[in-house]
C-alpha cells in the first residue's frame, strides 16, 4: 500500500510536470470520449433502455403475428383472451399512445392545448410496478364500463411545469377533449422511451374521448409481466398456442393471426431494423472519433517518450524494477483517463439537454427523454478508461525498457529516436484517413437532406397555408361536417384565396393513418384477411387544392353523399400492386377491420391519382387510399388555403374566421405547407445531419491537433539537421517547403487511404450514404483535408525555417 501511495504522488508530481502535455491528452480524450458518450446516449435512448420499472428484464412485449409482420399490436379482444388464458405472467397491460391525441385544458376556463396522451388497461401501472409519485394508479375496476370512470394520472413533467409540484393537484379536474377528469396520480418520470404522454387514462374512457361507444382502442401496445422463474422461451411457447386456439375459435378474425413474445429491445429492433442499423452506423462512426483521439493520445505520449525513458534509466540504476516503472506510468494514464472521462461525461450531458430541448413535432408538444443514466456512465467509464490506459500502454513499455548502461551514457534525451517516428507518422495517417471517413459520412447526410428538401412530395407546396383544428362536439358527426363545410365558405370568399379543402391527415405529419381492407379479385397470402393501407379522409376539392393529378376516373364531388354508394380513391402505387395492367375503376374493395379513421363496409373505387408522399420523404412508392370526407366520419381535421399571394398573410384571418363560427374550437399548427416540409417533415434527416456533422467536426479537431503535434515534434528531433542544411546554403524557404511536404506526404497518405475505404464502405453501409454517390462529397473532402494540412503545417515549418544555424549547431 505503501509503494502505490508513493507511486500515485509520484505520477502527480508527473503530471504537473508536464501540464503542456497532460492538457493535450486531456483534450483529444474529452472530446472523442464526450462525442462517443453523445451517440450512445442516443442510441441507448432509443433503442437499448428498457421501461424505468423495478426488475426490468422480466417484462417483455407481446405482439400479433401475420403474414406481412410479426410486430403488430393486439386487438382488444385478443388482449381480453390472452390475459385470461395465458398462465407465465403476473400481470399483462397494454397502452395506446398514439393519434388522436388528447386536447388538454389543465385549468377550468383555459384555452385547451394539442398534448401527446395514452390510453392504458387499468393494470397498467401495478402490472409494470411503476409506483406513483403521487397518489395512485389505476384500479382494475376503472377499466370495465365504458365512459364511466373519469380519472386520471398526469406526467411527472406536466405536474412540474404547470402545477408546480404541488401535492394538492389530487382530485383536482382537468379538461380533456371538453370531458371533466379527476387527477388521481402524477406518473413517475421518464417512465417509457422517447415521446412522454402528457396524461394517461383509463382504456375504457377512449371512445368517450373520441365521441363513439367503442370499449377502448381497436389495437394496443401489450408489456407483460413474467412470473417467477418463467422463461422468455415458456412464455413465447404459450402465447403461440393461445394464438393457434383464438384462430380456430374465431376464424373470421383471426385467421392468419399468431402470438410471439419479444424482449422490451428485441422488439424495437424488429420494429426498425433500419433504424438499429442505422444507430449502429453512428456509433461505429463515433467510436472512429475515439480512435483519433486514442491516436493523439499515444503519439502525444511517446513525444515524451525519450524524455522518460532517460529517467526511467536513473530510477532503474537506483534500484528501480521496470515493473515498479510500469505501474507508475499506467497510474498516469489511468488519472488522466478518468479526468476525460468525466470531461467527457460532461460534454454527453450538455448533448443530451440540448437534443432534448429540441421540439421535434411543432404542432405538438413532444418531448424526447434523451439523458446520460447508469447505462451511459458505465459504457463511458469503461470506454474512458480502456482507450486512455491502451492509449498510454504502448509508451509506458517503451519508456520502462532499454539498455540502462546505453541510455545512462547518452547525453541526449532523444537518443533510441530513430525508427519510431515512422510509426507516429503511420498512425497520423490513419488520424486523417478516419477523418475523411467521417467527413463524407457527415457531407453525404448533408446531401441526402439537400435531396430530400428539393424532392418533389407530390402536391403542391408554395402559396398553401395550413390550418388544423379539432371540433368539440365529437360525437355529433353531421355538425362535424357543417362545422367544416361553413368553414371552407367563409374561407373560399376570402380575398385571394384561389381554393380551399379540408383532409386529415396532414401529408408528411406525425399523423399517419391506416384502414385495413380486402380488395374484392385480389388473392390474399396465405393466413390474411386483409390489408393495411394508408388512408386519409378528404373533401371533394382536396385535389384540386393541393395540385393532385386526376390519373384515371374523378375526383369526388356532390354526387358522394352519405346516401349514395360509398367511393374511394387510390393512388397510381395501389393501381399498379393490386390492379397490375388493367384499370381499377369500378372495382370494389371492402373496409373489414376499421381501426383508424374510416368506418367499414364496401366501396367502389371511382378514380386514381399520382401517387405523392405520406409519411416521410424518402419513402418508396407506397399503396394509398382516400375517401371521402361526406361518407366518413371527420374528427381532427387540417384546412388547405390555396391563395394567390403569400398564404402565411392570411393566418390571422383564416383563425378569426374559424373562432367567429366556434370560438371554443381549438386552432393549432398555422403554418404554410412550404414550412411544415421544411421543418418538420425532414426533422429527422435534419438531426441526423446536426449530429453527423458534430462528430465529423470533433474528428477533424483531432486529426488536425494530430498532425500539428507530429510535425512539431518533428521539426524539434530535426533542428540540428536544418541547421546543417541552412549552413550549407538552404534558405528559409527551402526549409519551410521541405516540413510542408512532409506534412502533405502523410496527410495525401491517409487521404488515399480514407477514400478507398469509404468507396468500399458504400457497397453495404446505404443507411449512411444513399442516395448520395460517396464519391461526390469527396471532392468537397479532400480539397478541405488538404486546406487543414497546409494550416497545421504552416506554423512548425515557419518556426522552422526562422531557425539560426549558430545556435542550431549547437544544439547536440
């Protein structure tokens, strides 16, 4: 214990004496380990980390399985049946956290605002154990009569931000979709990842809030979970034979449909493989920026290398062993490691804060939970640590080896120089070929995201003002309609307003409906009853006011009423999938599953337009489906103002307009359909780009302080050589010249090198290049790789060649 006391002051007093050094190291380590944190953080965010519940690992997913996916959510039947049949777990509870959002009133008389909300089985808390921090959760009983029981529990951040954190919020009423609720509890935070309900209610109350008599969401989320000592594979095995006894009891509905069990990560790998691939992608990419700055680390610490080993040599003679010597350099490496570690852990934090202030969806108050936990600060300590004591290794076995009597005769400090700078050289040229790697990946996502942003989406987005809004009377369909149609009047007459339409879902929005359907001719895969096609409720001039080409047939028009046959019209996607080489109109399809937004029964399709962009704007081609606005039931709903002049002009009057006609009706999301593209439909190509381009921009950092450090050391090993040569007749010039080359040798080294393995990378890493050819931000790249060489450079040769051969001379 001694000995490692001495030992630890020693390396203090080590560290101190070379504070020039020792910042280096630290910088080049906060900044590669602050950016490789940054990424995990993510990428733990929104794949890895479980639900915040005691004994997390025991609760899993369960899932329906078809034969086009094996993670869609259950039906409320299957839930029913499940949780009374199935034996391998405590407790099975489901969510529904998804569109229509709930309009939330926290205050009697206030203007009630768009917030993300989630329907849950009355189990739901007690199942996952997720204790309160206020009141209670749910009971059992308030999730068995439909509308009955008004209750609910707001989130940790809702109760903070707008009642203070106060523990007299309980029993107090709150407004949702105009429905009076009683606040029983105040969730505990953070509960699942990423977007965080603002209040949850009971699943019993969802047709109540929607204005219908439905005994609670047609699909769910369902988290189980496990009893004692059952496996995910027990488990698995049971659900599958339930599914298999549901499909020969109830043929009609589940025919084709299976059970599966899936652990809380396994399914959100399944359900975005190419998300996980992508999120492996940045964090390979990360961990390169790791290893520049393991790279600075060790050339930083071999340039004092010579230095050490002559004192290494003294302590030997004086009785020293190398292993004595060992342990004291690696507890140099393991303090100052530790150091950039927390620096580090520092950087992730300010990362994760400000990731998590951005507001992803405008229109809606979402908020990503994205922080630096338990998870995050062991993955950095352990990765800190290992790259700073490798990084440090490789110098410390060279500093405690050696001929003690060689090194005690030299008088220079430098001597067993000879044959090492090659390998410093080398790993300046691997520094530069990972930052050309991470340069493309970063200009490539910045060209992707220009792509996209020039794309045509399909309909029309210049001079188009955007207006969404929710009817109080949800359950009064006719007024519905008469509350949009007097709307679209007014509005119709206003000054320079070309057209105007009503739809929803808004194109390119978080919001994406689907309707499931069977289409009458067309033969099914084997185990399915139906398809799920996206599908939007329109009026009769939605295409014509957002610029949707009639292909075949008509648009709607007065003819479709709520009394004549019911139409639909699908876009060229769906003709050219389900009605290959002949035309759809006047074929039939049938609504047989109506879970989103549209009621069932049979419907005559009666035209086909250009197929445009729905969900996001590098989607592929995709089937969809429109019906009309006068046959369907309308609830939230966006207005579509085509003016002749700038639309955003008219926001005001287009606002007055509609409260004039329902002043409690709430108006939200006004904006022109230019910026909602903009800004929101590319909201996630954009955060790619931002935290590409930060990781790129810390690797550049660090190649370039690499390359500075290696030719300084240089030009210093080589001062008595130029003076010789200055001596001899070089000039200033000559000298300056001759270190600027040696820089580009090593930089053109690791550029060569960088771009052959980024064109071979391209081969199979698409996620991080298509649809830009790699070779395109190549030519931004290189010239730039090369413009930083010449700055790094420049200083050591200048220092060079104002060297005076006199006092060059001697310096021996």
């Amino acid at each position: 214990m001694t000995s490692f006391l001495q030992d630890f002051r020693s390396a203090l007093r080590s560290i101190r004496k070379t504070r020039a050094v020792t910042f280096a190291v630290l910088l080049s380590l906060s900044l590669g380990i602050g950016s490789t944190a940054s990424v995990f953080s993510l990428v733990n965010s929104f794949l890895l980390r479980p639900l915040r519940v005691p004994e997390t690992e025991r609760v899993v997913r369960i899932t329906s399985v078809t034969q086009s996916s094996h993670v869609d959510p259950i039906t409320n039947p299957d839930f029913e049946e499940l949780r009374k049949r199935a034996q391998s777990f405590e407790a099975i509870t489901t969510t529904w956290g998804g569109d229509p959002v709930f309009w939330l009133a926290t205050r009697p008389g206030l203007q009630p605002h768009l917030a993300a909300g989630a329907a849950v089985s009355g189990e739901f808390f007690s199942g996952l154990r997720a204790e309160p921090v206020l009141g209670r959760g749910f009971r059992p009983e308030e999730d068995q009569a439909p509308g009955r029981d008004a209750v609910a529990l707001i989130s940790h951040r809702l109760w903070e931000l707008e009642f203070g954190r106060s523990r007299d919020v309980l029993g107090k009423t709150i407004g949702i979709n105009s429905r009076d609720f009683t606040i029983v509890g105040v969730a505990p935070p953070s509960l699942t990842p990423g977007v965080q309900p603002a209040v949850y209610v009971p699943r019993m109350m969802f047709g109540t809030l929607l204005g219908n008599d439905a005994k609670g969401p047609g699909m769910a989320e369902a988290y189980a979970r496990l009893k004692p000592g059952v496996t995910i594979e027990q488990a698995r095995e049971e659900v599958g034979r339930i599914g298999e006894q549901l499909e020969q009891e109830h043929p009609d509905t589940n025919r084709g449909r299976r059970f599966t069990v899936y652990t809380q990560v396994g399914l959100r790998l399944a359900e975005s493989p190419g998300t996980a691939r992508g999120a492996v992608l940045f964090f390979l990419i990360a961990v390169l920026v790791l290893g520049i700055a393991c790279v600075n680390v060790a050339n930083l610490l071999l340039s004092t290398a010579p230095a050490r080993t002559h004192e290494a040599a003294v302590r030997v003679a004086l009785g020293a062993s190398r292993g004595r010597l060992l342990r004291q350099m690696l507890i140099e490496s393991v303090l100052v490691s530790i150091a950039g570690t927390i620096a580090g852990l520092g950087i992730a934090v300010l990362v994760a804060r400000f990731i998590s202030s951005i507001q992803i969806v405008e229109s809606l108050p979402v908020v990503l939970d994205i922080d630096v936990d338990a998870r995050v600060v062991l993955f950095t300590f352990a990765v800190g640590l290992t790259s700073g004591i490798l990084s440090g290794l490789a110098p410390a076995l060279r500093s405690s080896r050696g001929n003690v009597n060689a090194l005690l005769k030299s008088v220079d400090a430098r001597m067993g120089r000879s044959g090492r700078t090659g390998i410093r050289q080398a790993l300046v040229a691997a520094q530069m070929a990972i930052a050309l790697i991470v340069l493309v990946a970063s200009g490539s996502s910045y060209q992707r995201l220009g792509i996209l942003r020039n794309m045509e989406p399909g309909f029309r987005t210049e001079n188009v003002l955007t207006v969404s809004f929710y009817p109080t009377r949800l359950n009064e369909t006719e007024k519905n309609r008469g509350f949009y149609k007097q709307v679209l009047e007014r509005v119709r007459n206003l000054p320079g307003v070309r057209t105007a339409a009503a739809g929803y879902p808004l194109p390119l929005s978080t919001f994406y409906e689907e309707t499931n359907i069977a289409i009458d001719g067309y033969s099914m895969p084997r185990d399915q009853s139906s398809l799920s096609i996206g599908s939007a409720i329109v009026n009769e001039s939605y295409f014509e006011t957002l610029g949707i080409s009639i292909v075949l047939g008509r648009a709607f028009d007065t003819r479709d009423s709520k009394e004549s046959t019911r139409v639909a019209i699908v876009n060229e996607a769906m003709r050219d999938k389900y009605w290959p080489n002949r035309d759809p109109v006047g074929s039939r399809m049938r609504i047989v599953d109506p879970i989103g937004i549209a009621t069932g029964g049979e419907v005559q399709i009666v035209g086909v337009v250009r197929t445009s962009k729905y969900g996001v704007m590098n989607e592929q081609p995709k089937p969809f489906v429109y019906l009309p606005m006068e046959q369907h039931d309308p609830k939230l709903m966006t207005l579509f103002i085509h003016s002749d002049g700038d639309p955003a002009a008219m926001a005001s009057i287009v606002r007055r307009e509609v409260t004039d006609i329902d002043p409690k009706a709430p108006v939200w999301d006004i904006r022109t359909m230019s910026q909602h593209v903009r800004q929101q439909a590319l909201v996630g190509e954009k955060l790619d780009a931002e935290v590409l381009s930060a990781v790129a921009g810390v690797g550049l950092i660090l190649g370039v302080l690499g390359l500075y450090g290696v030719i300084a050391y240089s030009v210093s090993q080589r001062t008595h050589e130029i003076g010789i040569r200055m001596a001899i007749g070089a000039t200033s010039g000559d000298v300056l010249r001759m270190v600027l080359r040696h820089g580009l040798r090593l930089s053109a080294a690791g550029i060569l090198a960088g771009s052959l393995i980024t064109l071979a990378l391209s081969s199979f890493a698409a996620e991080i290049f298509k649809p830009v050819d790699p070779a395109a931000p190549l030519i931004y790249v290189v010239p730039l790789l090369v413009a930083v060489t010449l700055a790094a450079c420049y200083f050591p040769a200048r220092r060079a060649s104002r060297v005076d051969p006199n006092i060059a001379l001697r310096c021996e």
